[in-house]
C-alpha cells in the first residue's frame, strides 16, 4: 500500500490523501461519517480509475483515519472545508464527485461553492441534514437533556464503538442544510440508494431525487443492498455509473 502525502489546509488541518495522476475529469471520492480513505469503496474506485487513466482523488476528513485531529473535535462545516481545501489544492479543471452516505451531504455543499468544476455527481447512499433530520429529530427528552447538559451524546454503531455526537456537530449541522432551499445540479446526477440500508432510509433518496433540480437526474435503488454497499455487484454499479457520467459529461 503506497504511503498517503499530507495538505495542510488554511484552517491548519491535516489531511492525508492519495492522489492518482491521469486525465481528467479527476474523479474525487468523498466519504463517508467516520469512515476512511482505506474503505472499499474508494480503494476500488481508484483502482478502476487507474486503469482508465482517469485522476482520482481520496483523503481523510480531519478527525478520521489518518489526517489530525478527533473525531469529536469536527463538524459537518470542518469536513466540508476539508474536502474544499483538498479539491481546490490537489485538482484542476472539471470534476467528477462521488459521495458516500455524509460525503453525499458534503458533494453536494461542493456543489455549491465549486461552481463550473463539477461536470458530474455521483451519490451513494446519500444523507444530507442528517444532523439534523436523522440525529436530533431521533434524539429523545433524555438525549436531549444529555446534550443540553454535557455537551454530547454516545450513539450505538454496528461499525464499533459507539459515535459521539457533540452539541457543535448538531449546531453547526444547520448551518449547512441542502433541503430546505434549492438546490441545483445542472450537470449529470444518479442517486444510488440501497433498499435494505438500515441508516439511510429510501425516502431520503426520494426526497433528495424531489428536491433538486437537474437536467440530467436519476436514482437507482438496489434491491437488497445495505448502507455499505459494497458487494461485487454493487462495485459494479458504482463502476458503470461513474463511466456514464463521464461519457455524459463528454469527458470519457
């Protein structure tokens, strides 16, 4: 495995990345809630993308895998100013995003302040405002009460241990709300949305497919897939669908 290279962003962070050379659209994964550049998803993605000889791009938010910081130091603000700083430093030209589950929510923020780069989106499992929609509408008195008095929660996960969920992340969640005001995605779309995924419901999909305005947008719901959708077959779809953005977008 090839050691990662380190940005430090504005802010001071650092991010760990690897960066492949090739032609561009460069292709950038974004990931997901404490998930890493290491997971399947973006390891496969950049090998089939080095095959191509496309450029591609994955890294660390701060406070996950590799890069500086905690996990509970973060907030959705934070990691789409990550993701901001390496786009802008490590990439030129026009850009393929693909974002999985939080990254979906953060491609989408990259949407807005990336402007004319991006030529095409691919979500995975996308969960804008889960902040907010998921997290503090599912909370109850008593995590209420929890955060209101120490500041944090401690939410189960079956990925580990459990996530801590800090007053700041929620706070800081509603700065950064793609649907409640429009949200255009003039460029080829597909939503990919697992039917089996037990933390990113399909009505989200369906919600996030009718909120946004697009010339070009489409979603595929897997029957039986999870929100970690990454079986061989659901690689596959990953796959195709980056390619067909790409011949889209004119750019393959």
């Amino acid at each position: 495995m090839s050691q990662s290279s380190t940005l430090i962003t504005p802010q001071g962070r650092e991010i760990a990345y690897h960066l492949s050379a090739g032609r561009g659209p460069c292709v950038v994964f974004l990931g997901g809630l404490k998930s890493d550049m290491q997971g399947t998803k973006a390891v496969h993605l950049e090998a089939w993308a080095r095959a191509q000889g496309r450029a591609f791009l994955r890294f660390d938010y701060s406070g996950h895998g590799e890069s500086s910081g905690t996990f509970e130091q973060g907030c959705i603000g934070d990691w789409a100013e990550d993701a901001q700083a390496a786009i802008s430093a490590l990439s030129d030209g026009p850009l393929i995003l693909v974002g999985s589950s939080m990254g979906g929510w953060v491609s989408l923020l990259m949407t807005q302040r990336l402007g004319e780069r991006i030529s095409g989106l691919v979500t995975i499992a996308a969960a804008p405002d889960f902040t907010q929609d998921g997290m503090w509408a599912s909370f109850s008195d008593a995590q209420r009460d929890e955060m209101a008095t120490s500041g944090q929660v401690a939410l189960p996960s079956e990925y580990g241990a459990p996530y801590i969920i800090t007053r700041r992340m929620i706070e800081d969640g509603r700065n950064h709300l793609v649907l409640r005001s429009p949200l255009n995605l003039p460029f080829p779309t597909r939503f990919l949305q697992g039917t089996a995924d037990d933390d990113v419901d399909m009505a989200l999909a369906l919600r996030l497919l009718d909120h946004a305005s697009g010339p070009d947008m489409r979603l595929t719901l897997v029957d039986g897939a999870d929100h970690r959708f990454s079986d061989t077959a659901c690689l596959d779809l990953i796959e195709s669908t980056v390619a067909e953005v790409l011949d889209l977008s004119g750019e393959l």
